[in-house]
C-alpha cells in the first residue's frame, strides 16, 4: 500500500535509478552487485513499496562499506536434484543472490516443471515481489521468501520472535502486468515504522507494541510488530513461520532469533541470512494456454464483482500497477531522511546532489 504524507518531495524515475546505481558503484561494490540491489530498490519505489524502495540505499550503503555485505561477491550455484537446488551467495547484498537464485529456478522449472533453490550466505533482499515479478514475465508461476532478525512478536506474544518475514507469489495474468502478491507476515514491515518516523506521521491501530508488548500508534515507541491479522494475528503468526521453515529449516541457516540485528550496531560481521524461490511452468501441469484463459477469467469474476459503497475491488497487483504508473509520469517520492542520506553519500563521494521537484 502506498502513502502520500507531507514532507515529500519528488525525484525523476531515471535520475533516482541513475543515483542510486552510481552511488553503489562509488563505495566499490561490482556492477552485477550494484544492477541488482538498484533493481531491487527501484521496483519498490515505483510501485509505492516506499518501506523497501530506495530509502534503504544508505542502509545498503553502511553495510558494504562497513564488510557485513560482500561488494564482489563469488556465488556458487549446486543442483541437488532435477528440479532443486542450492545457492551460496557469499554474503552478498541480499537482491543479487534472489535474482540469481530465481533466474536457475527458471531453467530447472522448465526441464523439470518446477524449479525450487534454497539460499545461504545472503542478506536482507528488499522487496520480496521483485524476484517473483521476473519469474512471472518469464512464464512462470513464481514463490519468494526470507526470514530476518526477530522484531514480530508471536500471537498474544510480549517479545520479539519471528522477522517481517515476507512471502510473495506472482504469476502471468494474460494482461501486460501478473498477478502480484508481496506481503509481510507483520502487520506492517518495520522498515514503514522507520518512514513513519521520518514523517512523524501515526502508525495504524493494533501494527506495533512497546517494549512491554502494549500496542502503541507512536513510530517512536514502537520496538517490535503485531503479526498480521489483528485479533487473528495466530495467522500472520503462522505464516511467519512457513517463511521461517523455508529460508531458514530447509537451507540450514539461521533462525530469525539467532540473525544479527539489521540496524546494527556490528556492520562488519555477515548476517548469514537464508532465502527460498520456487518456480512452477505452467506447462508443466494445465499448460499455458489454458493456464493464461484461467487467469484471465478468474480476474474478470473478481474486479467485476460487487463492491461496497464507495470502494472497488482490486486482485493483488492492481494497486502497485496503478501507482507505478503515477510515478513514471510524476516522480518517485522521498521523505527527509532519505533526502540527507542520499546528499550526504554524494558529498561523500564527490558526486552531484540527487535532484528533486516539488511534491505533485
């Protein structure tokens, strides 16, 4: 979901893209590092994924300048059986060894209709949608996840336990843009506390707890989130832990618990974060035809049926498309925080200033 908050201000699609991949490059990371993690960055600021869009550069930035992150990183890629595999990402910033890790489910998915790689050595990798997003414009039915260092709290919990723990899903919809579902198994991921805090703007109801586990609204109070679902929240609980099991169980790295925390303050010791992609061919199983004509029907019934006064139903994808599109034509928005971080590294660097508009 996206926000439009006060403080804001604008920047051109490519002059961000253009920043931000000149910035990585600048502090020594190689180019496959800085495509991929600018790739990353930008797929969600486009589609208002702001938590993890390019506000998380400077972060990005201090870790690989400070060797938590890997700047020329040495994968190795193991296939373990027909359809799965192993990807050692040599402690890279976390977009290169997904991307990497998705591009050979694709190929295994297409020798054997599924492609499923687990992922070590790695780190935190932004966006989870970015990864199934280029499975889906490949043909494929796609699957992400990764854990993170512990900050949800469990169900009626007053500690913290699981990461965000994200989960996405993408597949074609016969239509120029998939079917697209990216979500954290919190309430919010805490990287939107962190631009709630930049904005001084209120977190929503039942997203956050103090450090006594009391809900709070305050972005400055908050130390750990709700998991999602509210007065359900023993099923964004449970989905925390699928993620857990698959990035963490099935590739023998660490739990949520036992990762380093993201904010530091060590940005010298890898984090040894795990990761999960899958990949299904829709030839495999219907096929693709058939698989397409099933989409294209199912979202039909769905953005067609009956909505309540003064709302519009929408499938998965529907809101991120339409904000990509506002954003192509008007510019990515950046709140104060990242606005001097961004200055401060080109000063550091010897690089010109990022240029920014007026709010739109």
């Amino acid at each position: 979901m996206t926000n439009t908050f006060a403080g804001t201000t604008r920047a051109d699609v490519s002059d961000v893209s253009t920043f931000v991949r000149a910035v990585l490059l600048g502090i020594g990371a190689d180019e496959a590092t800085a495509d991929a993690c600018r790739d990353s960055l930008m797929h969600g600021s486009i589609h208002g994924v702001d938590s993890h869009g390019v506000r998380l550069m400077p972060h990005y930035a201090k870790a690989l300048k400070g060797g938590r992150l890997n700047k020329t990183p040495k994968m190795k890629f193991t296939r373990t059986r027909a359809g799965s595999g192993m990807l050692d990402g040599d402690d890279a910033q976390g977009a290169l060894p997904t991307y990497t890790a998705m591009d050979h489910a694709c190929d295994l998915a297409r020798e054997a209709g599924i492609g499923a790689v687990g992922i070590t050595n790695s780190s935190h990798f932004g966006p989870a949608g970015a990864y199934t997003l280029r499975a889906a414009k490949k043909g494929m039915l796609a699957f992400s996840t990764c854990n993170s260092d512990s900050f949800v709290r469990l169900h009626d919990g007053a500690s913290r336990f699981h990461g965000t723990n994200p989960i996405s899903v993408a597949i074609p919809s016969g239509a120029a843009d998939p079917w697209l579902m990216d979500m954290a198994t919190s309430s919010v991921p805490f990287n939107r506390v962190e631009l709630y805090r930049s904005l001084n703007a209120s977190l929503p109801e039942n997203a956050a707890s103090d450090e006594n586990g009391v809900d709070t609204t305050d972005p400055h109070a908050a130390a750990m989130l709700a998991p999602m679902g509210g007065f359900f929240g023993f099923k964004g609980a449970a989905l925390g832990g699928v993620a857990e099991i698959f990035s963490a169980v099935m590739t023998g790295t660490r739990l949520s618990p036992d990762i380093a925390p993201m904010g530091g303050p060590d940005f010298s010791t890898p984090r040894n974060c795990g990761a999960f992609v899958i990949a299904l061919d829709p030839e495999a199983f219907a096929g693709s035809e058939l698989v397409k004509a099933a989409m294209v029907r199912y979202l039909d019934l769905l953005r067609n049926s009956p909505a309540r006064p003064g709302t519009k139903v929408m499938a998965p994808g529907d809101r991120e498309w339409a904000e990509a599109a506002r954003r192509r034509a008007d510019g990515i928005p950046l709140d104060p925080v990242t606005l001097d971080g961004f200055a401060a590294l080109a000063d550091e660097l010897g690089m010109d200033r990022l240029v920014v508009t007026d709010q739109k």
